[in-house]
C-alpha cells in the first residue's frame, strides 16, 4: 500500500476507492462527495503539503456508468512530489464541489472544464463559460458533440445564407 | 432649441457646453457636488499591448482599477477537441500554433509527453540538440517579451535591439529545419535534422558577443528612472498567492518561489550541464524582468556547455511503430515502403494509460496530459498552458493600480492568446 493511501484511509476513511500506479505516476480515485475533503486533507497536511493545483481536466466516457471523470494533478512544491486525483460524475447529477476555495489558480480550470463539458463546480465563485460565448450551445469536448457539419454559425443571422438549406 | 424647459435648480444647470451640473444637496454638505461613480472600460480585444486578442472589462473608481475581468476565448481553436481526430505525428504540428512565439518548446513539451505514454527515451545526441534548441527558443521568447513589455511601456530601442539578437536565432532555426515560426521540428523519438557544422559554428559566434548585447539591454533598462518607476511595485503578488494562484515559470520566481521543472524533475541534458535558478524578491514586474534577462544568460549557458558536451550517434529512435524508417531505405525496400505507409496511415498506437508530462517552456509550466484507449489518436489530451493559469491571476494582481499600469501588467505574464485559448 502506498503511503499516501494509507494516510488517506486514517485521515478520510472510505473515500479512496481505487489506486493505480503506472508510467511512474499515482493515481488516487477518490468518492465523488468526499473530493474536497480529500484535497483539503493533502494539502493541509504538513508531511504532503500538495500547495499547487497543477492543472484540472475532464475526460468523457459516454458508454461508462458514470460518464465524466474529473482530473486533478497536485504537485507539491516543497516536497517535488505529483499525484493525480481522480473522481467520477455521473450524467444526471453532473456536478462536483469546487476547489476554487483551496487553491485560487482553480477558478480558471474549473470553469474551462465547464464550459467545454459542462460539469457544474458547486460553490465556484464564478461559474461562467469561459472560451465560448455566453449563448453557446452544448459542449464541444463531449464526445457526443459532432465533429462533422456546418455547426452553430449557420443559425448567426447576420450571415447571409447563400445556398440551400443546412441539415 | 429653447423647447426643453431650463432644469430647475433642484436637478441641477446646464452650462454653456450642456453639461449638466448637479446642485448641491443642502442636507449633504461639500460631498454630494462631484458626482462619483464607476466606470467601466474595455480594454482589447483589438489593442496592441494585449499581445493578441485579450480582452479586459475594468471596473475604475477614477484611475484606480477596482476590478479586472478578462474575457478570453477570441482564439480557441478548440486544438484539444481537433487533436482527438489527428494521430499523434499530426498533432506536433497543432502544438506550433498553441505559443506560436516559442513553438520549439511547445513541439518538446508534447514529444515528451508522448514519449512518456511509450516508455521510449532518445538517443544522446539527440537530448542535447533538444536542450540546446530549447534554450535557444527560451532565449529568443524572452528577448520577444523584453522587447515587447519595453516597447508598451515607452521604451522603443530595447525592442530594435532584443529583435536584431532575435532574428539570428530564427535565421538559425530556419537552417535548421525551414521554417522561422512554426518549426515542427521535435518527432515523437528524436529530433528532425542534425545540427550542421555550420549552425554549431554561427551558434557559437553568437554566443560569444551575447553577454554584450545583454548589458547593452541593460544599459538601456536596469537603471532607466522611467523603466524603474513603470516596473518597480507593479503588478506585485506574493510567494504564497502565486502558489495558489498555480503561477509557474518566471512569473513565480519572481516572488522567490524555487520551481522550475528543468531542476525539480531534469529531463533532457539539463542535470547533465551547470547553471542556476534566478529567484526575485520582491514579486513585482522589475523582479520578473530581472530574472528573464538573468534566464536569458543562464540560457546561453547551457547552449554552449551542451555544444561542448554535444556526442556522436543517431539524432532518433529507430522503431518500427514509433519512428518512420530512413528515406533512403524506403526508396530501395519494399518492407521499408510498407512500413512507411503503415506509419502515415495508420501512425503510433500507445498503449492504454493516461499520463501527464510538464515541461518547462519559457512562460512557465506546459503540460500534456493523454488519456489513450490503445487508438492511434488521443482519447484526451488536455493542454495545461501556462497563459491561460496566469490570466487566473489577472484581477488579483491587477486591483489597486492605476490605469496606466493594465499595460505593464498586461505584458508581465508573458501572455500569448494562441497558448490562451488554444
């Protein structure tokens, strides 16, 4: 058992539910409610002390029971150490908390992940869409959105339409 | 004309120009004749320092900035969602387009990630021309930023100077592999062409005036008054907001905060050659330039410890599935032919797994992160790009400054809106 994990079991039991260590780097899968406490847990910690919220990113699994996956990649500054969080969010009820109150820098990447597959972050201070306009619809990394076709520009009408109609 | 009735007292007069001014309120006292209120002002996307298309909404209270807002996205190219469709060749060149000043570092940061996903390290030689031509790229971005931040700030020769340095890299660059922009330049495996006698040669004369170039640069700015009370206190944020706020690169160090990947976690020749980490104090702007211009010669320390270093052997990788075989075998095996055709059409299938690789590119920390199902293309890759993190950081370090500091501010990150949006 790694280290971490059983620091994890003593601090937040239950909330780990899977490890997996591969191309030398730790991932910790954690309960999608227990995140924040996890987070909060790993960075206070003076022997982990993760202070650096590397980077927040989602993937999309539209076949899995819970759809989306929501990546958290920590580094710790002071001991040069990364790990990666993982949590699960499922389709119906896609939200999780938000990090933003740990570490500022995830104001940003959370509402990225918002905006491009459209994950809710409950208690962001911000929840806007960040890379799309406001009046844009769907959310372009899901891999349900269509690649292929003329899109949303064709319903712009201040666009003069010069052929037949679009499907 | 004298149709509409004469405001009354109460309300206020006009003046001849039509301006109306208030009365006084008898209950309030002095306070209540200026009328206050906020103003909001848009900045970008169209002005020239945002360095491309940023847009800011300020909210001022006179010239004080209460709030800044950056609206991003003028740029997205939606380059993640593109790269799902492309095989892994095809993305290096995607990655040219994302920090389009510095894309030797951005086409290494992905190569890297990539090579992660398929366990392979890279011959010697070819770790050494990846270090040098990545601090060749980090020296010319920092000289494009020195350039840039003095030209918005008022001072116009340090931009003529920094570009005459630059342009003899991208000349060199552009022997090197064709292009003086968007070079695509790193493979998954190695690297494209090997560095010719003639460009080791021009290297190393360029290397041996630079010190001076430099002080010429500073000569212009370390002490300039105008430079000094531009910079100076501008733009401050401290050691513990900027690890919050995930700052990486100069931006960070210049709080004095000691992260820089090349030291933490040394990949390429880095471990293998002397040179330090500039720290700053103060975390201001002055701080920021002081330590790029100390990178720069940090940079140029490197280049030419690796030139001396530089050993023999094969500049890639040669493996059937990651790398294309040699052109000359193609033209005369028929296997080669094959393989060569399997690799265009069919390209690299990694293995299942996700990881992700931070490289550190001259604005601070980019990282790939790739989720592979087995495919030929990425399931996922999430670029983490160092100007969309510090744009986080904008309103924070942004409160409080007068107006005519959102242009110092602006280019103290180093921002680049194609890495931005992506």
């Amino acid at each position: 058992m790694h280290p971490i994990e059983s620091f994890l079991q003593a601090r937040c039991p239950d909330a780990v539910t899977g490890v997996k260590n591969a191309f030398g780097e730790l991932t910790i899968t954690v309960a999608k409610a227990r995140l924040a406490e996890v987070c909060r847990a790993l960075r206070d910690d003076p022997e982990w002390s993760f202070d650096f919220l590397s980077d927040v990113s989602s993937v999309d699994f539209p076949d899995a029971e819970e759809r989306f996956e929501v990546n958290y990649h920590l580094y710790s500054i002071g001991r040069r150490h990364r790990v990666r969080l993982k949590a699960r969010v499922g389709e119906e009820d896609c939200r999780i908390d938000s990090v933003t109150p740990l570490w500022a820098g995830a104001n940003f990447m959370e509402r990225e992940v918002y905006d491009l597959m459209g994950i809710e972050f409950v208690n962001h201070p911000d929840l806007r869409r960040i890379m799309l306009t406001d009046d844009f619809d769907g959310f372009p990394l899901r891999k349900d959105y269509p690649t292929e076709g003329r899109g949303w520009r064709t319903t712009f009408e201040f666009l003069p339409t010069t052929d037949g109609p679009v499907s | 004309m004298n149709e509409t009735p004469p405001p009354t007292a109460a309300k206020g007069s006009h003046d001849e120009f039509g301006m109306i001014h208030p009365a006084p309120d008898p209950n309030e006292g002095d306070a209540a004749v200026l009328r206050t209120e906020e103003l909001l002002l848009n900045m970008g996307p169209q002005h020239p320092s945002t360095h491309g298309v940023l847009r800011v909404v300020l909210d001022l209270e006179g010239e004080r900035i209460l709030k800044a807002t950056p609206h991003l996205g003028y740029l997205h190219r939606g380059t993640e969602k593109l790269a799902e469709g492309k095989t892994y060749q095809q993305i290096v060149t995607l990655t040219d387009r994302l920090d389009y000043v510095c894309a030797m570092t951005n086409n290494f940061a992905y190569v890297r990630a990539v090579e992660k996903l398929l366990g392979v390290t890279v011959p010697p030689r070819a770790e050494y021309i990846r270090t040098i031509v990545a601090e060749m790229q980090r020296i010319s971005g920092h000289l494009f930023w020195l350039g840039t931040q003095a030209l918005d700030i008022g001072a116009m020769t340090v931009f003529f100077y920094t570009f005459r340095e630059r342009e003899v890299l991208i000349g060199l660059f552009e022997k090197l592999c064709g292009a003086r922009l968007t070079y695509s330049y790193y493979t998954i495996g190695g690297v494209g062409n090997d560095l010719t006698p003639e460009i080791i040669a021009a290297l190393r004369a360029f290397l041996k005036t630079f010190p001076e170039k430099i002080a010429e640069y500073n000569t212009l700015l370390e002490t300039n008054r105008i430079w000094l009370a531009r910079t100076k206190n501008v733009a401050v944020i401290s050691a513990e907001d900027a690890v919050a706020y995930s700052l990486t690169g100069p931006t960070l160090r210049g709080s004095g905060v000691n992260y820089d990947i090349r030291k933490a976690e040394p990949y390429a020749a880095y471990a293998d050659v002397e040179w330090e980490v500039p720290l700053g104090k103060n975390g201001d702007t002055y701080d920021r330039y002081f330590i790029r211009v100390e990178e720069i010669r940090q940079s140029a320390r490197i280049v030419s410890q690796c030139l001396d270093k530089l050993p023999d052997g094969p500049i890639s990788i040669d493996v059937p599935g990651i790398t294309y075989p040699s052109k000359d075998r193609v033209m005369v095996d028929m296997e080669s032919l094959i393989h060569h055709f399997k690799m265009a059409c069919e390209g690299i299938k990694p293995p299942k797994g996700e990881i992700y690789c931070a490289t550190e590119a001259p604005k601070g920390e980019l990282g790939f992160y790739i989720n592979s199902d087995g495919g030929n293309h990425p399931y996922r890759l999430k670029i983490r790009s160092p100007s969309f993190v510090h744009l986080g950081a904008f309103d924070h370090m942004a409160r409080g400054y007068l107006i005519a500091d959102i242009v110092t501010i602006f280019g103290t990150y180093d921002v680049v809106m194609g890495e931005c949006d992506r």
